[in-house]
C-alpha cells in the first residue's frame, strides 16, 4: 500500500483526505516516480473546489490532488526510452501529483524532465507549472530589453519567475503588490507598486515615458490599468482572467509554453540567474494546512510538501 491525496466532493481544503491506496505499477510506456516534493500552485485547490473548472482538465472524482512533483524514477514500462531507474526527476501530472508513487505517461499530457544535480528536489518541484506559466505570459507579449513591463501579482509564485525572467531579457520590470511585500519584489529586481484604485495613475507617475507591455498574473486590474496607459492590447496578457479578458488582450496559460522553456530556467537557476523562494514547507500529513495557507493569497513565493 501506498500513500495518495484524494478528495471524493468539491470543497475547500477539508476535502482533501490522505488516503491508503494500492501500490500503482508503471505499465508499457510509462514510468513511476517515487515523488520527495510537490509544490503547490493556485491551480490545485481551484480544481478541487470547482467542478466546472476539473471538467475542463478532465478530472472526475475521486480523484487525486496536486500536479507539480519532483522525485525519483523507480520503474520503468516496456518501450520507454530516455528515463532510467535513479534518474532524479520533476515536471507536471495534473491532479494526481500529491502522493508517495506518481505513474507518469511522459510522451503523452504528463511533463517529466531530468532535474540538473545543482538543483534540489524542493526547487525542481517548484517549476513546472508557475514557470511555464511565465514563459507564456512573457512570451505572448515578446518581452525585449527596451521593454519598461508592468506585472500584476507580481509577489506571487508566478510572478517571482515572470519577474526574474523578464529582467533576464533586460527589461525593467514594475510589479503590483501589497505594501508589505515590496522588499520582497526589491530582491528579484523589480520596482514595486501598490495595486489598488489608483493604479493607473501611481504607475504612470514611476515611468512617465509609458508602459510598453503588461502581463497579469491575477484577475484583470493590471490589464485594464496597462489599457488605460495606452499600451497596445496585443502587448497585454492574463493568465487568470478567461478565455475572454477585457479589451482584446492576450490570454495564455503554461500550455502556450515551448517545450524548451523549462530548460531555460533549470539553465539560469543553475547559473545563479534565479532564485526560486519557498515560502514554506509542509509534511504530506499536512496538507490541509498548507492548501489553507495558499489559498489565502499572502504567501511571496511557494509552498512545497516533502515527501
């Protein structure tokens, strides 16, 4: 037997219950993670308290929990090639990451990539979904370096690598966020702003010769104040705010992502080029706490259950 995360009903984190289940087995093309990190994204506990979001990701109850993992390969099926057992691992399996043992097809939907030895699995657990996410959010708006960008939810777990990325491209990055998370926002090169009422105008005063591109990480605020400062739609993007966001903006997601992106940032992390901050740390008994603690939308960077 082994340990999963499930849920049975929709709710918030009181759903979620560690359940004793058999050992899953990697069949023809597929190979089994022995997982010692999940890190937790938005996404989760959104999937696990709304049905007509799990709909759209296929997922049906019971069902497990969690999709960002990083492990360790212990089996491998017939006809997989480039894994081997006690290859160190990470990547993305929707809804079902948060257990002891994680069966992943990884020529099919799942995401698995060797993790560089310079890189814990804490960290590697940390990168698939908030970094691919990034990647697209910058990418739907071909950030460059004479670029002056404004990020939305800028001290969040996307937005640390939206931050990092962007600045890797020589842009100057301003970022929305509360007061008290503007030291936070300092250390990864960004300049902060308080969003709120007002936004447009407490931009406008920090670049006076305009915004060229925006991305928002969180809800539309963002997206409407780039629009007012007279940046061009096409160089607007949202991650969170429907497949409609206001205006004509771009909305992209980590599925827009291109499948070397992830490299890129196992690259500059190796370098020292990012910093990956994790908030805090959790056992797997603690699930609850550590969902309940996300989804109150104060945490600057990520929450990660070791295993």
């Amino acid at each position: 037997m082994s340990r999963a995360v499930m849920y049975e009903t929709f709710g918030g984190p009181d759903v979620l219950k560690l359940r004793e289940i058999p050992e899953p087995h990697a069949g023809a093309g597929e190979v089994r993670v022995r997982v010692a990190a999940v890190g937790l994204n938005p996404m989760d506990w959104v999937l696990s308290s709304m049905p007509e979001m799990a709909q759209q990701f296929g997922i049906t109850l019971p069902s497990g929990f969690a999709t960002d993992f990083a492990g360790t390969v212990d089996e491998v099926g017939e006809g997989v090639s480039g894994f081997a057992v006690g290859d160190r691992v990470y990547g993305a399996a929707t809804g079902r990451a948060a257990a002891d043992f994680l069966v992943v097809d990884p020529a099919g939907t799942d995401t698995l990539l060797r993790t560089p030895v310079e890189i814990s699995d804490e960290v590697a657990s940390t990168l698939a979904v908030a970094g691919l996410t990034a990647s697209a959010a910058l990418a739907a708006i071909d950030v460059k370096a004479d670029d002056t960008v404004l990020i939305g939810g800028a001290a969040g777990g996307v937005g640390v690598f939206a931050i990092q990325l962007a600045r890797l491209a020589g842009a100057r990055v301003i970022g929305t966020a509360s007061e008290g998370t503007h030291d936070f926002l300092r250390q990864f090169g960004a300049e902060p702003v308080v969003y709120g009422p007002g936004l447009e105008e407490r931009v406008r005063e920090m670049a006076p010769n305009g915004v060229t591109a925006a991305t928002d990480l969180f809800g539309t605020e963002t997206a409407e104040a780039a629009l007012a400062l007279d940046v061009p739609a096409e160089r607007i993007s949202t991650v969170a705010a429907g497949p409609n966001p206001p205006g004509g903006v771009r909305a992209t997601g980590g599925v827009n992502a291109q499948p070397e992106d992830l490299k890129r940032i196992t690259d500059a992390i190796v370098a020292g080029e990012i910093t990956v901050p994790i908030a805090a740390t959790f056992p797997l008994e603690q699930i609850r706490e550590a969902v309940e603690l996300q989804a109150g939308r104060h945490v600057h960077g990520k929450i990660v259950i070791n295993l």
